[in-house]
C-alpha cells in the first residue's frame, strides 16, 4: 500500500544559501511542490558568511524563477534552523542529495537538527541525475571564468551572474 504523504505533511521547509540557485535546487523545489501542499523555500542569511549575491538577490532569484509554482513561497531566515522550522510551526525540512560527498554532511545535519526538535523530520530527495554534479559553487567559477552556465540556472540567474562579473570587472 502507497502512503500519500499530501494527506499526511501539508508543508515542507526547504532551506539553504541559494547563492545562487541552480537549475538542480529548481528541480528539487518543482519536485517538492507536486507532492506537498505548502513548500517554503528559505534562504538562509548567516551574517558571519560572504555571498556573492546578497540576500535580496537571492530572494528575488528564487521568485523570479518559481513563479509557475502556486505553493511555493519565498521566506528568509538566520539563526538555527531549528528555531525557524519550530516558528513555522512546520515538521519536516527537505533536503536535495546530489551523490554520496553530500551523505556525512546531510546525515549529521539532520541528525542535531532531530536532536534539537524530535518531532521535526529531514527528508531527502534524491538529485536528478543530470544535477547530480552541479552545484552553486561550481555555476560560481565557471560564470567567474568566463564559462557558459545557461544550462545550469535558470535564465534571471544567469543574467544575474553576468552582470555581477561584469561589474567587478569593471570595478563598480
Ligand atoms: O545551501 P546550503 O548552504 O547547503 O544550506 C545549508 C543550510 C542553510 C541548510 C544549513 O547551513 C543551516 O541549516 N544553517 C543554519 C544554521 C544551523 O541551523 N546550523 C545547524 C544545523 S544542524
């Protein structure tokens, strides 16, 4: 018998850095909206880190590029995460797993986090295979060099990783 988890899990919590979003981070975020009600896509700002995009960009990345996605919203925290989901009032977070290099990092993470909050479950959905490899630092140097990565992220954030090279070459 197959468990339909929409009549169990309403909304997920989809957190991460997002700096900036992949075509992979896209799929796992279409994947996660067909099969919950709510998918609550959340970018983490942690002021003791240096993005490439501020967290304005990246949020607007991210609604720019689900806007085909009625149930998708765009949120934002810092902090736990813990502490965030615990807000939401929401019980499972959602993770995207390219290949075994992501497995230790996921697992410990999943793990405190369930220490943290019993009640609170980490979901892993498996990376399609033609994003298994892509990643944003990767879609970084290959934009800061030069390289194409239209096939890597969605056209805004393309455009976007343009104009950011662009203007720190030309010193703005
Ligand atoms: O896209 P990323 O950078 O892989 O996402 C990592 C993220 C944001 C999910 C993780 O770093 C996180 O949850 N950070 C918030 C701080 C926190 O709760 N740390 C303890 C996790 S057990």
């Amino acid at each position: 018998m197959f468990i339909d988890l929409k009549e169990t899990i309403l909304e997920v919590i989809y957190p991460g850095s997002f700096d900036p979003l992949t075509n992979g981070h896209l799929d796992i975020i279409e994947r996660a909206a067909d099969k919950f009600e709510r998918v609550i896509v959340s970018v983490l700002n942690n002021q003791k880190k240096t993005y490439l995009f501020s967290l304005q960009e990246r949020i607007d990345m991210l609604k720019k590029s689900v806007s085909h996605l009625k149930n998708v919203e765009i949120d934002n925290f810092d902090g736990l995460l813990i502490d965030y989901v615990n807000e939401k009032k929401c019980c499972m977070i959602i993770r995207g797993l390219r290949a075994v290099s992501d497995f230790e990092y996921e697992m410990l993470m999943a793990i405190a986090n369930k220490k943290l909050n019993p009640c609170v479950e980490t979901l892993f959905l498996v990376s399609a295979s033609e994003y298994s490899f892509l990643s944003s630092s990767l879609v970084k140097e290959i934009s800061g060099f030069g390289g194409d990565v239209s096939s890597m992220v969605p056209k805004y954030v393309e455009k976007a990783l343009n104009k950011k090279f662009r203007e720190e070459k030309n010193g703005k």
